[in-house]
C-alpha cells in the first residue's frame, strides 16, 4: 500500500466507499478467532428464500503476489462504528500520502482552484503532449458521498497514462449537501470546460461514489439538452437506489474480509438520497431513458461489494443500446486500482486510460 500500514490506509481509502444498505453494527465484544471459524461450506434457505451460508475461500492464485498479500491481511470481524468526522480526517491523511504515492510514478503539477464557483484540482501530466492540451477528462472522485478518498488516486495516474489533463471536481457532499447537490456542482463544471473544450474532446468518469454520480450526471446532461461528453468511466458503481444488488450482502469494503451486516430494507446511502425519490432516474439511472448516452467503460472485481451494481447498470446501458464495456477483475475488492503497489491496479488504470483515448475525438 501507500502508507506505513497498509492495511489501515486502504480501509480508510474505502471506509467511506458507499453504499450499503446495512445496519449499525451489533454489539459483539470480540472477534471471530481462528478456533471459531468455520471449516466447511453450509448453504440453508429459508422460507423467503434468504441463504443463510458459510463458505471456506482459498487465496486464489490467479492474482499477483502483491494482490494475494493483500487479500491475506487479516482483519476482525466485528469493530466499533467510525464516526464522520474521524473518517474524513483519516480520509484526508490517506489521500495526502496518496498523492505522493502516485505522483513518484506519474509526475504532475497539480492546481487548486475553482470553476464556475466549484472548487477543483486540476493535474496536469508531466510532459504532456501538445496535442492534448484542447482535451480534458473530469473525475468525479469517490467516497462515499460523504468524504473525498478519490480527487489524487483517480487523476493522477489517469493523467499520467492518457498524457491529458484531469479536472477532479470537489463537489459538495452529504450529509450536508445530499442529493442533488453533487450533481449540480459537476454539471456546472461541465458546462464551464464546454466553454473551452469540444464535448467530443471531454470524458466523464469516477470510482464508487464517483461512479454514481457519473451516471447521474449522464442523465442530468441529457435532460438539460447539453451536449454529450466523448466517454464515460464507471468505475465500481451502481445505478439503483431503491434494490440492493446481491454483492452488498457477500461482501464488505474489503471483500470477504472484515465486518458485514445483513443487509436491510432500508434505501442506499441515506443521507445522500435525503428526501429524494430512489427511484428519481437522475438519482438512479436505472429507471432512466439512457438512449443516446456515449460509450461507458465499466470496471469491477468479483469481490466488490458494488459488483452486481456494477454489472446492473452495465445491463441497463446495452438494453438502452449503449457502447457499454464490462471489465471484471478476479477476487480482487472494491476499488483495487487506488493502490500503485497492485500490478492489477496499475493494469486497471490503463485499461481506463486507453479506452478514453480510443473515443477521445482528433
């Protein structure tokens, strides 16, 4: 990882990673211990067809070494919840060193600043090539809604491998600002980068929280009349709030590793949503007319808590007949391409980089 303790960063690059429909975790005074795990698969189905399961999982060895030691750390079960305030200030801590992490492997000037009254970062490649300099991608970050964990890990390398320049949009977050607070800071920025940059020269894309909010952005633009950006980047997200897709009940923000609670009937995210219906196809794109959105890139992992989320807005873009792409990584947990010591992170970021520069016009 980035940090002295890497597993500690990483759960808090995603502690704010949205989105589940989960309950407060219960009282429990220990953790699970190793003579308490079980050793054997069991699968029972109630009456409402809930499956009450075990499973015993294997380090799979498909995966780089860097990704099995990572998927090894062990982590207790059961933890004290995180209050929202001790969670952005270690969010922010995490996303320094971050900065630093990445910025040795893809050198940058970074500029902070605002746009249309909405505070930006802007990172700009080193020896970036002057024929990119009328393109730009904007990143809308991840975390959660409620925390910024993505503006340093989602731009830097994508500026780097694209050789273009990338405006991370600090949009307002919950719980003060919920829904559509987020969207109508990321339209306005849009607008603003039209007034520079031709739509078709123009990407859109984000991670976990970011990911939503593309695709809410999506809907937004095409309602207003604007012109469509070039490309889309859904990078582990969802479009529905009002299901919950079966991966939030499989696993947490670390894959099948550390604490989960069953899942509830309660809508996604609640803060963010607030008062608006979950239904609101802006809010959940899913229940909108996305025909005539541009090209999406969808990028998840098998042990992604947004990975049926993922998949599901996938469907509904090609049902919509959307160029939509899925790429799904092996085993791998939510957001794996925040951490530069992962090859797949490295090979994740590259893969999101060349399918912008394939649909980026000359």
């Amino acid at each position: 990882m980035i940090s002295a303790r890497p597993s500690a960063a990483l759960l808090v690059l995603l502690a704010c990673a949205v989105l589940s429909a989960q309950q407060p975790a219960p009282t429990i005074a220990t953790p699970t211990i190793a003579a308490q795990a079980p050793n054997t698969d069991t699968s029972y189905i109630d009456a409402q067809g809930t499956a009450h399961v075990t499973r015993v999982v294997p380090l799979p060895q498909t995966i780089s070494p860097q990704a099995q030691k990572s998927l090894g750390r062990q982590m207790p079960d059961q933890g004290p919840p995180q209050s929202l305030a001790q969670r952005r200030s270690e969010t922010d801590a995490y996303t320094a060193q971050a900065r630093i992490a990445w910025t040795k492997l893809c050198p940058n000037t970074i500029v902070e600043t605002t746009m249309a009254g909405v505070p930006v970062r802007i990172v700009t490649p080193d020896a970036m090539p002057a024929a990119n300099s009328d393109k730009v991608l904007l990143n809308l970050h991840g975390g959660g809604f409620n925390s910024d964990s993505g503006s340093y890990t989602e731009s830097i390398p994508i500026a780097s491998y694209t050789g273009i320049k990338v405006v991370a949009v600090l949009y307002r977050l919950a719980p003060e600002h919920p829904f559509p607070a987020a969207v109508d800071d990321s339209i306005a920025v849009y607008k603003e980068l039209l007034k520079t940059y031709q739509p078709n020269h123009i990407v859109i894309y984000g991670t976990s929280a970011g990911a939503i909010l593309t695709g809410e952005v999506a809907v937004k633009i095409k309602q207003l009349g604007l012109p469509m950006p070039a490309a889309l980047g859904i990078f582990s997200g969802m479009g529905d709030f009002a299901r919950a897709g079966d991966s939030t009940a499989l696993f947490a923000l670390r894959g099948l590793s550390g604490h989960l609670d069953p899942p509830t009937a309660q809508p996604h995210d609640s803060q963010y949503v607030a008062g608006a219906d979950p239904k609101d196809p802006v809010l959940s794109p899913v229940y909108a007319d996305l025909s005539g959105l541009p090209p999406a890139l969808f990028v998840t992992s098998t042990r992604d808590m947004l990975l049926s989320g993922t998949a599901n807005l996938d469907r509904a873009f090609l049902h919509a007949g959307v160029d939509a792409n899925l790429v799904v990584f092996d085993a791998l947990t939510h957001a794996f391409w925040y951490d530069p010591q992962l090859p797949e992170a490295i090979d994740a970021n590259h893969i999101m980089a060349n399918f912008f520069l394939k649909h980026l016009g000359n």
